[in-house]
C-alpha cells in the first residue's frame, strides 16, 4: 500500500481539481442558459440561478488549488455571494431618477448621460432573494465527482 500512497494522492489531487473545475462549468452553464443580456435581460425567480446580463459575474469565475487536496471555484464579482445566498443592501440614496409607465428609471449622477435636477431616491434598502449558482451546480456534479474518483482508484489498485 505504500507504493500507492504517492499515486492516490497525485490522482486524488487532481480528481478534487477536476472536481472544482465541473462545478464551475456547470454554475457558468446554468447562468447562461435561458437568458437574455442586454435591452431585454429579465432577472431570474428567486432560487433559480441568476440570468446573465453583462457576463461579469461568469467573467470572474476562477478555480485554483491552493494546496494538495483542496481546490476552489470562485467568484471576485462584487455581487457574487449575494446572489448565492441573499441579502440585504443598505442603499445611500442620492440617485437621480425620473417616472415612465409608473416606474422609476434611474439615470447617471455624471458622464454624458447625467441628468441634473432630477428627484434623487432616499435612503433604502434593497432585499435580494437568493439566486444559487454554486450550490445547485456542486450538487449535480458531485455524483459524476464522486464517481471518477472511485473509477481512477480502482485503475490505479489495479495497475499495481
């Protein structure tokens, strides 16, 4: 069993990689699918994985592996955990805005597309529903996960 221990780790690192890694295309999958970017995008229900509308959130997905037997998917967008799990913002306020058809359109403080003297929102907070992408996507994949770690285990007992 000795003779094995270096190839089950070598095999086993690369598995839980592996492993990280289909997890991350299977979240980047479920945001895409079904959705609509741009003029048209409309947000997902809450509890289904968020719909993409600029692509930022899957731009930011990275998988690494910090250490033998540990590795990470990841996402450095600012809003990524609380489409995951929810939450509150607390908003400052102080964004301009104007009405059409009974909603609120709100316009830049500055730039070219500022409009000055416009009503500015009060302070508010916003409640997100969670979104999951992460946790659904660990879940479907972890069968297959699972499963090719025992098929490479049973090659390498084999080989020996």
């Amino acid at each position: 069993l000795r003779g094995l221990r270096k190839d089950a780790a070598r095999i086993a690192n690369a598995i839980v990689f592996d492993g990280a890694d289909m997890i991350r295309a299977e979240a980047y999958i479920s945001i895409s699918t079904g959705s609509i970017s741009g003029k048209n995008h409309v947000a997902s229900r809450p509890g289904t994985p968020p719909n993409r509308a600029s692509g930022f959130l899957q731009a930011q997905f990275e998988t690494d592996n910090p250490r033998p037997l540990l590795a990470r998917f990841t996402s450095s967008a600012p809003y990524a955990a609380i489409h995951e799990f929810g939450g509150v913002i607390n908003h400052p306020g102080g964004t301009p805005y104007f009405m059409r058809d009974g909603l609120a359109v709100f316009v830049s403080k500055q730039g070219p597309g500022a409009h000055h003297g416009l009503p500015l929102t009060k302070p508010h907070t916003i409640t997100m529903p969670a979104r999951p992408y992460v946790r659904p996507a660990r879940d479907k994949m972890a069968p297959a996960i699972r499963k090719k770690f025992v098929e490479s285990m049973n090659r390498l007992v084999r080989s020996k």
